[in-house]
C-alpha cells in the first residue's frame, strides 16, 4: 500500500510537471515570457524542491498546480520510484534549460547563466544548456568567456554550426574592445605628455614700443610676463 502510494504521488508530481511544461511553451511561443519562466519554475519547484530560485519572480500556481501540491508533499517524504526516475530528470533538464531561455529572452543574462548552470549539473553534454551558457555571457558582455563556453559546444557537437558562427562574433568583438582600449590609452598618453610651445622672442612685447609714450611704467600695465591664456585642449 505505501509503495502504491509513493508512486501515485511521483507519478501526479510529474504530470504536475508536464503541464506546467506545455502551458509554459504556448506562453513561450506568444511571446509571454515571464508568463513561461514562472510555468518554467513550477516544474523544478516540483521536482527538486531545494532548487536554487534564481530571481525573485514568484512562481505560477494557479489551481491546476494545487491539485499536485498535496501529493507531491507525500512525495517529498517517501522514497522515490526509481522506475519515474529518468523521466523526472528530463523534465526537470527541460525545466532549468527553458528557464534560461526566458531569461535571455528577458535580457536576463546573469539568471540566464545560473540556470544553465543549474541544467548542466543534470547533464554536462547538454547542448542546449552549453548553447545557452555561451549566449548569456554575450548578454553580459562576457565575450572571451562566451567564446569558452561556445567552444564547449563544438566538442560535444563539432558540426554546430551556431556555436562557431557565435565564436566568430565574440572574436570580433574581443578584437574591436581591443582596439578601443589601444586608441583610448594612446590618447590618454598623448594629453599626459602635452607641453606647451617654448615662448618665442617677441612673446614679451605686450603692444608697440612708441618711444613718445608717457612713460615705461605706463606701458609696462599688464605686461608682468604673464602668458595670455589658452583654450583648454
């Protein structure tokens, strides 16, 4: 009786999960992206309870998540049914995978990063999680990491075509941050080093020396040697 049980309980728990996983791609594919995270949240909620929650977006759980909760709780205490096992551990991949691509799709890259993360602990060889990894740190402006984790892609999968098209983008862009960075400091230097022209003979002659005038020391008002001043560079 208590085996039949614990494998009721796996069994709604999954179906829990499942559902929450098609209402979170209808929400995905019309474009309701927050919608999807938290339908996207619900499954590994479900399915690892202590999970680490990677934002404060409040998880969906409308009715048809309640029916599962009293269950999925009997689930929590009792031992697994290792035969629903496989089956939860791709729900629950699926579940962390699509979260990370809500959060790209939200310009979400540090949670982007934490749940594909969170996918590869499942699956190291995920190419969608490793896809996804390399695309968060894109968001993030990452680009040399972005091009380590694209290259991860190529390893499980050397024909992605995506993930070398994305490395040819980071290496791009790596480039012209460098180059950026070279004219920047070269202009710096340059301001550093300026030095004021050498005054020049006649830079003391402040106006024409009429020999009729009333005096020198009327004439030398103003001409104390100091420069004119100068527009700032």
């Amino acid at each position: 009786f208590c085996r039949n049980k614990v494998q009721k309980a796996v069994v709604s728990t999954q179906s829990t999960g499942e559902k929450a996983k098609e209402r979170g791609t209808e929400y995905f594919k019309a474009g309701k992206f927050e919608l999807a995270l938290k339908k996207y949240k619900v499954i590994t909620e479900y399915l690892e309870p202590d999970a680490e929650d990677f934002d404060d977006m409040p998880s969906d759980s409308d009715d048809e998540d309640k029916d599962g909760e009293k269950d999925g709780e009997v689930e929590k205490s009792e031992e697994k049914d290792p035969e629903h096992d496989k089956k939860s551990q791709q729900l629950l991949l699926a579940g962390f995978s699509n979260q990370a691509l809500c959060h790209l799709k939200l310009m979400d890259g540090i949670n982007a990063f934490k749940a594909c993360e969170a996918a590869l602990k499942l699956d190291p060889q995920n190419i969608k999680a490793l896809f996804r990894r390399g695309q968060s740190s894109e968001l993030s402006q990452e680009w040399e990491d972005a091009i380590g984790y694209f290259k991860a892609v190529l390893e499980v999968d050397p024909q992605n075509t995506l993930a070398a098209n994305r490395i040819k983008f980071c290496r791009n862009k790596v480039q012209s941050y460098k180059q950026a960075q070279k004219k920047k400091y070269a202009n710096m230097f340059e301001r550093t080093n300026f030095k004021d022209p050498e005054p020049t003979k006649d830079d003391n002659k402040t106006k024409p020396d009429f020999s009729d005038s009333e005096s020198e020391e009327g004439e030398a008002i103003g001409s104390d040697g100091e420069k004119p001043q100068e527009m700032e560079v």
